[in-house]
C-alpha cells in the first residue's frame, strides 16, 4: 500500500531576508522577545519529551567520538551541535569568522569545503570531563534542527541523486546501495552509483544491512538526536530550519556578535511537492520503518508526520 494521491500540506513558517547583516541594531526588539518566547517554549517541549520517552542516559557514558558534532567556542562561550542539512555549512563558516580565521564578514566569501576540513574546530570530545562539565553548566548551547523526513530527502537529493554533485557518494555509497538492493543492476549503475532511487535509499537506511554498516550511520542521515543529544545537553538556543532567520538574529544577539553577513534561505517554495513526490514512491510498511528511525527527532523537536501523509504513525 502506498500513499500515492494523499495531499499533502506542509505548513512552513519561513521569512525570507535579503543577504543582510544577520544582527542589526534597528532591529525590532519586540521581534527578538517573540523569538525568545518560541525558543523557551522549544526548550520546554524537548524536555518534556525527553522525560516522556527516558532518553536518560548520560554524557559520560559516550564515546568521545559521539561529542565531536559539538562544536565549541571559549570566546563566545558557545557550544554549537552542527547538524548536516540545517545550515550548518554557514554556521561553520560564521564562526571561522568570528575566530578570525577568515579575513572577511562575507560568510559566502568561504568556500564551501573549508569549514568542513579537519582540525578547523575544536569540538567536545577534545575536552577534559571537568572542562566539559564547566562548559555545559555556562556556556550558551545551540542547536538547529529540521523535519526528519525533510531533512532526509535533502541528504538524499544532495549526496546520491543522478545529477549530484557528490560523485564521492556515489561511488562510495551509491554503488553499494545498488549492489545490495537492485535486482539486476547494469553495468553502468554497478560502476558509477548514480541512480539510487529513493526506494533503494530508504531500504539502505531501514534494513541495517551488516555489509552497509559502516555507512549507514552517516552523519548526513544520522538522527539529530544521535548526533547532538538534546536529553543530555540542555540547549539554550533551538532553532529550526522553518524559521532560520529570525532564530539566526536571536543567536547572534545573544552571544553578542554583530557585522557580519549571513546568506538569505533558500525559497522552500515547493517543498510539499518535492516530498509528495519521493515520499509517494515508498509503501507505507517502508514509511513506518523509516520514521521509527527518526521518531525521537520527530517527538522532541516536534514535528509531526500528518503534515506528509495525513496522520501520525504512532
């Protein structure tokens, strides 16, 4: 059974900024007050959710290799948790700039590879228990986050689809994806893996395949909540992709940054469509798979699937 045909409705509330200086002094008080409301209440909810699903575990029992996603800045006394998919190129790019590794305020001015070279940041897996502890009790804790299924489509779409421009994905990935889960697969896809479908994708992810294992958890596709761990780490700044800016200007007027350029977003006009699109082809048991993965991004960050197929799945 698939959901060929629901409609789909996907609420966004989304302002659109012309490339400006992300944190201006004219800007409206009262507007900054409405986006430290919503974000108190997002704080609200993810701890609520996490008390509701005991997400209770605690830091010291992770590997050091599950902190490196939080990024730090003494400075600023800022942890940030970057999560692939939700800004987090330009975030990355902003603060080189305010670390002053980058001798501009254009963050477009930075190619797009820099910020994700190694040893660009120090992270929290390079820090002491006691350092670590200090941080988490003063620093500011930021995190952005998006619709699960969104989210995923975009890796998808970025990182494997036939006009990609990841050729490292696809031919690291991609191929793979197609040996395991294509019947008959050409030649020419065994070689190159640049036509995963989103059905293949979605199957990749869901089936945890042991031959896959050491992709499958990529941090691209990785949980939000896998990668920065909103149950243990009471994060101060929650923005959401929907309204990214206005929660952008309150993140710099908190850690009290200003001069500094920030990209506009992306128009998201037609993002029903595209995830009616990809999302149709897949049956609803592959659905139900694929949002148990994600259902604790779904629940604490509140989002919710009805907007995509017409009702929840729990």
């Amino acid at each position: 059974m698939s959901f060929r045909g629901i409609v789909v409705v996907l609420f966004l509330n989304v302002r659109f900024f012309a490339n400006c200086s992300v944190y201006d002094n004219e800007i409206n008080e009262h507007s900054l007050e409405l986006t430290q409301s919503l974000n108190l209440a997002r704080q609200e909810l993810i701890q609520e959710a996490c008390r509701r699903f005991s997400r209770n575990y605690k830091l010291d029992d992770l590997q050091p290799d599950q902190l490196r996603h939080i990024l730090v800045d003494d400075e600023r006394k800022l942890l940030y948790c970057y999560v692939p998919k939700v800004a987090c190129t330009n975030w990355k790019r902003l603060l080189l700039i305010l670390a002053g590794k980058w001798n501009s305020t254009d963050v477009l001015s930075i190619p797009g590879h820099i910020p994700h070279l190694p040893g660009m940041f120090k992270d929290l897996s390079m820090v002491t228990a006691q350092e670590r502890e200090h941080m988490l009790n003063n620093y500011h804790k930021m995190v952005f986050v998006r619709n699960p299924f969104e989210r995923l489509l975009s890796a998808y779409r970025n990182k494997l689809e036939g006009d990609s421009p990841s050729q490292y994905f696809q031919e690291h990935v991609g191929r793979r994806i197609i040996k395991t889960y294509r019947e008959n697969p050409s030649n020419q896809s065994l070689e190159f893996g640049n036509d995963v479908t989103f059905k293949e994708f979605a199957m990749f992810l869901t089936n945890k395949s042991e031959e896959l294992a050491d992709v499958v958890n990529n941090e691209h596709w990785q949980p939000i909540t896998d990668l920065c761990h909103p149950c243990q780490i009471k994060y101060t700044l929650v923005g959401k992709y929907e309204t990214l800016l206005d929660d952008v200007l309150l993140a710099l007027h908190t850690i009290q940054v200003t001069g500094v350029n920030f990209p506009r977003l992306t128009s998201t006009s037609g993002t029903a469509q595209k995830l009616h699109k990809y999302y149709s082809q897949l049956d609803l048991p592959l659905i139900r798979r694929l949002y148990k993965l994600y259902k604790y991004d779904f629940k604490i960050f509140d989002y919710h699937l009805d907007s995509l197929v017409g009702f929840d799945l729990d």
